[in-house]
C-alpha cells in the first residue's frame, strides 16, 4: 500500500524471530520473480584497501558481512552482479578512513543511473549526509528521485538538465515543513521542466496519491 518499508515494522518483520531473517531472501526471490536466474551468493567483507575478502557464511567474523549475488538476466540474456551490504551513511560514517566510502568511490562508475526513494530528506542536512549526498551526485549521470533526496537547489541548470513529473506537495506531517522546497515548486510549474503526471504513486504521499518523481541528467 505505501511502497515504503516502516522502519520498526522492517524490524520485526525481517527479524530474527520470523521465518525470513534479513532482506536476502527478498532479494532472491524478487530477482526470481523478475526472470532472473541465481548464478551465485557470496558474503564478503571488506579489506583494509577496501576490496573483497569472501568469507564462509557461518564465519564469526565481526565486521558487518556483505553480500555478492551474481545473476542471469533471461529476458536481455546477460549478466549481472549485485552487491548488497550495510553500511553508515552518515558524514561520521563515510569517513575517509570508511571501507565502504572507499569501496563506492573504486566500484561505482562516473556514468552510473541512482535511484533514490523516499529517503527521510536526510541529504538536505548537508553537515550530516554531505558526503553520501556529493557520492550520488558525482557518480550519477542519470539519477532518478523524489524530492527526499538530493535538494533540488543543488542541481545548476548549466550541469543538469531535468524533467519533472507527477504533482509536488508539502512534505507529509511526519517532516518539518522547513523541508518544503520553494524553487522545486516553482519549477514544477514551468512547463520547461513539467513533463506531465504520474499514473503509478511511490513513495511517502501514498493517501493522497500526490507523489513526484524527477529525472536529473548530467550534462
């Protein structure tokens, strides 16, 4: 119904008391679900140069444990590899010293497509998740998102081209309406970035159905 996972719900509902302990499962069976053949899953952490060091699964290795699936995908006939792993995404977190910022800055591309949904505003706090906010907009060249993620006044129109879509509201009441950005409202009304409505509702507006989605492209 919302399209979003409630963090204490995701809690109790991945937990390890119920019969699916974790999001792995979900990830496997919703490539399964999507015409993907399981090749391989691999856990890993990271060493001290950031790079994988695969484990066996019932290691008692301290440090979080990260996941490698390599996929078949049936319909386009190719493979892929997806990583999963837990990481913090604070500016704490994402220190220069972090494994994971390093592994993000080596493995991801420049040219990459980033999708970002109903994200807490976090990236609006720049001296919180600035640098997680500067990784998304350095690596994407396409980058697809609601207005929870990157503030829109951080996207130059001589960098950036952009189609909006769908209505923009008021952050919902579980947000400060500091988070109200004025200059996306006011570009959501410029028929030069308004590309039209959404027939499909993702993310935090799932009652009134007011949800947007925007397309930034790296020029």
């Amino acid at each position: 119904m919302r399209s979003y996972f409630i963090t204490k719900n995701m809690e109790e509902d991945f937990g390890k008391k119920t019969k699916i302990n974790g999001v792995l499962p979900i990830l496997l069976w919703s490539a399964a679900k999507t015409n993907h053949d399981i090749i391989s899953v691999k856990y890993f952490i990271l060493d001290d140069s950031a790079n994988k060091k695969y484990i066996p699964y019932d290691s008692n290795v301290k440090a979080r444990v990260s996941v490698e699936i390599k996929l078949f995908d049936k319909t386009n006939q190719k493979f892929q590899l997806l990583n999963y792993f837990c990481t913090d995404l604070s500016n704490q977190g994402l220190s220069a010293s972090s494994k994971s910022l390093k592994f993000m800055q080596k493995y991801i591309t420049n040219t990459s497509n980033g999708f970002v949904k109903s994200a807490s505003y976090l990236m609006h706090y720049d001296s919180q998740f600035g640098v997680i906010q500067n990784l998304v907009m350095n690596k994407n060249k396409y980058l697809v998102q609601d207005d929870t993620g990157v503030p829109f006044s951080k996207f130059d129109s001589a960098s950036w081209s952009y189609n909006l879509y769908g209505k923009y509201e008021k952050p919902i009441k579980d947000f400060t309406d500091s988070l109200y950005q004025p200059n996306l409202a006011r570009a959501y009304q410029n028929n030069k970035y308004y590309k039209g409505a959404l027939n499909f509702s993702l993310g935090y507006h799932w009652n009134s159905k007011n949800q947007n989605q925007m397309i930034f492209i790296k020029k």
